[in-house]
C-alpha cells in the first residue's frame, strides 16, 4: 500500500552522523519533509514528548545509554507513540536475534543493515498496510480492552485475507496468552507451527509451556500446609 510521506512525522533514531545522514537523504527522496533527528535513546524520547511521530526509524545498537529496544519500551510505557505510529528498529543479523527474544514491546518491523531506499520504503508501506487493517485489534488493545481486542482479530480472521493471516494469528495467540487462556495460545501455536515452521510461534510455545507451569505448580508453601494437614 504506498503511503504519501510528505505530511508524516518521523524521527530517525541513529548514533552514526553519516547514518542519520543517508536515511534522512532517502526518506527525502520519497517526499518526506519533517525529519527529526536524535543520536541516542535520550534524545529520542525527549524528541517523542516533544511531538508525536508517525514514523520512527531506530537503531537497536545505540552506543550511549539505551539501546533501540529499551527505547520502544519506554516510548510504550510512557504513551509517546499514537497506536497508528510505525516503530521499526533497524539492526545486524546478531541484534535482531536479541529482539525477537523480547516477549512484549515488539517494534512493528525489523531493517537489517545494510539495505537500500527500496528496502526502506517497502518495509514502511507494509507497516501502514498491517496498521490501517488492524486498527480496530490496536485501539482496543490501546484502551485496554484485551477481550474486545481477542474479538475484533476473531472476526477479522473470518475475511481469510491470505496477506493478513499469519500476523492476526501471531497477535491473536499474543493475545490470548495476555488474558491467561493459555490453552487457545497453544492451539494457535501448534496450528501454525503445523503449517510453518516460525521462530516466533516456536518461542510462543515455549512462552505457554512457562507460564502454564508457574501457573498451575502449586507453591511451596502449599504443599507444606497440606502435608501438614495430613
């Protein structure tokens, strides 16, 4: 879905002058005019209270104080992002294993450097494709209704759009597992994993299988008191 970048707000994220430098000349050459820079995650979440971005390029390896990762975080928790904002954190192949490890606060995408403006532009249009059709999922989710959220993805899932599906799903089981339904987590865990081998439906699983066990072993005190009672 090509998206006009002309009246976007967007800030790029980046400790490297030269970096910063090539992004900004790139994301000028599709249009974009309101560039904000920041060189560390300090200066970008002070850019953030500052204005609201609908763009944030970021880079996972910052050198001082917080990496890409922890500035989403704070961004999340500090509600600097609008819920149709476009966090992606640009990373090497090594950083973007360390992120995909994150359980929550996940950016909307991942740029693996080096890349080129078509790279750039294509991962942008996808993000405001996903956010344009998940809007109703993400403005439950920002309001804090999880169950309205469960059933707005339920009823998108039934329109079987191919593109859509494998994100609805992966959202839907991210989903369920916040509200504690840990059973339907791992059916749609399962059901993926049976069509397609996915890293991230791979460590759902392994999430469920975690937060079943503490949820269900009984603690140690209990099992001391019953003994007791014996």
């Amino acid at each position: 879905m090509a998206i006009n970048l002309t009246s976007k707000k967007i800030l790029v994220v980046e400790d490297q002058a030269i970096m910063r430098e090539t992004i900004k000349h790139i994301l000028g050459s599709f249009g974009a005019r309101f560039i904000v820079e920041a060189e560390s995650g300090i200066n970008a979440i002070t850019a953030m209270r500052i204005d609201r971005f609908d763009i944030v390029l970021c880079d996972y390896n910052l050198l001082r104080g917080k990496n890409g990762q922890q500035v989403l975080e704070e961004a999340r928790h500090l509600k600097l992002l609008p819920v149709n904002a476009i966090f992606i954190i640009v990373t090497c192949e090594q950083s973007q294993e360390m992120v995909l490890t994150a359980i929550d606060n996940k950016p909307d995408d991942y740029l693996i450097k080096p890349f080129n403006r078509q790279q750039l532009l294509s991962r942008i249009e996808r993000c405001y494709a996903r956010k344009k059709y998940m809007a109703s999922i993400e403005n439950e989710i920002d309001s804090g209704n999880l169950y309205l959220a469960i059933h707005n993805c339920e009823q998108l899932l039934q329109r079987d759009d191919k593109k859509m599906r494998l994100q609805l799903l992966k959202i839907h089981a991210e989903l369920t597992l916040k509200v504690g339904d840990f059973k339907t987590a791992e059916e749609i865990y399962q059901d993926i994993l049976h069509e397609r081998e996915l890293p991230w439906a791979r460590l759902g699983l392994g999430v469920v299988a975690f937060f079943s066990a503490i949820t269900t072993k009984p603690s140690k005190l209990s099992r001391i008191s019953s003994s007791n009672i014996r």
